[in-house]
C-alpha cells in the first residue's frame, strides 16, 4: 500500500500529429472554431456573445460551431448573427478542414479534464482560447500559445479573440508554440515514452 501510495502519477493523453497540405489550408478569413457538444457547460452562449461584441470591430470574423447539442437554442441566441455557422456533428475529414480554415481555437469551458479538442487544436498549429479549469493549463499556456479566460467573462473572450484576430504574426506564434507544445507532451510517442518509463519505475520500485 505504501508503493502504490507514493508511485501515483498521470500520464497526459496524447493526439495524433494533424499536418496539411499547402491545398489544405483555407486560413484566410477570420475564423473562430469551437469543436463539441454545444451547451452550457461547454460555454456556447458565452462564445457567442463573445462574438457578438468582436463583430463590432471585425464584422467578417465567422465563428463555426461544430457539433451536437442544443442546436435550436443557439440558433435562436444568434438569430441576428448571420456569420455564426452551425454545422452539426463532423466526421474526421470534415474536422480536419474545420482546422484548416480556423484562424483560432476557442473552448470556454466552465468543466473540463484535458479536451482532445484543445491538443488536436494545437497540433493543427492554431492559437487556443479556453479556461484555467480541469487540466487545461497544462497545455494552453496564458499568452504563450493562447489565452485562459475565465468562465462566463463575455468581455473577456472577446478581447482575447479580438488581440489574436488583429494581431496575425501573434496568432501565427502562438500556434507554432502550441504545436512544439503538443508534440513534445501531448503527442503518441511522448505518452508511448512516458507509459513505458512509469512502468520501468514501478518495477524496479517493486523489487526493491
């Protein structure tokens, strides 16, 4: 009991590298891209409203909702925001070129763990906008490859949408932050690596 005691540790989840074609890339619009279950808890209305303030100084930023949930709600909160797009549950390859048009990732959670979404955003090469909750900071890290927001803080989301946004060569840094991030942490040979020396520790933990 005392081994298993002091031998706890986590081994982050790691994401498939996400690489595209020069005919692959779309990034020439501004876009904000949130990938899953549209709701409360993902803070949906929070990043609409979000929007809603940055169209006010871009009215050509788009924001793509992908994803299931409370659809109709949504739609109706964004009734009169022609440039948010809800394009519903999307396979791989439709999520692919969901991230190949993205000019920002943005996920304002209020609960999370460490969201695929958010590490296949970095591998993507994107700026990532999220919350300080779950195990988030450990991949996005505030004004380094992103920015953390609190939860339900419209002012706030939209003023870090709004500096990458304006701010292109930033956005571009950040996302190449995030991607040498995911690659050397979040990837499948890092957990594959760290998987293997957990195991090694343990059992030499074990015979001792």
């Amino acid at each position: 009991n005392d081994l298993m005691a002091n031998s706890v540790g986590v081994v982050p989840n790691g994401v498939h590298e996400i690489t595209f074609q020069p005919s692959e890339l779309s990034r020439n619009r501004p876009t904000v891209l949130f990938l899953g279950l549209l709701g409360e808890n993902k803070g949906t209305d929070t990043l609409i409203e979000a929007i809603r303030k940055v169209s006010e100084h871009i009215p050509d930023v788009e924001l793509e909702l992908c994803g299931n949930g409370d659809v109709e709600l949504y739609k109706k909160q964004a009734h009169d925001l022609p440039n948010v797009k809800f394009l519903g549950w999307v396979g791989d390859d439709e999520r692919k070129a969901a991230l190949g048009r993205a000019t920002v990732y943005c996920l304002p959670s209020w609960k999370e763990g460490l969201p695929f979404s958010i590490l296949e955003a970095m591998s993507a090469g994107l700026p990532v906008i999220s919350t300080p909750v779950g195990s988030i900071p450990e991949a996005v890290i505030n004004e380094v490859n992103g920015y953390l927001v609190q939860p339900g803080d419209i002012d706030a989301l939209a003023k870090a949408i709004l500096n990458i946004l304006e701010n292109p060569a930033l956005g571009q840094k950040m996302g190449k932050k995030g991607k040498d991030i995911q690659n050397s942490r979040f990837s499948y040979s890092a957990m594959g690596e760290l998987c293997l020396s957990t195991y090694m520790e343990v059992m030499q933990k074990s015979s001792r």
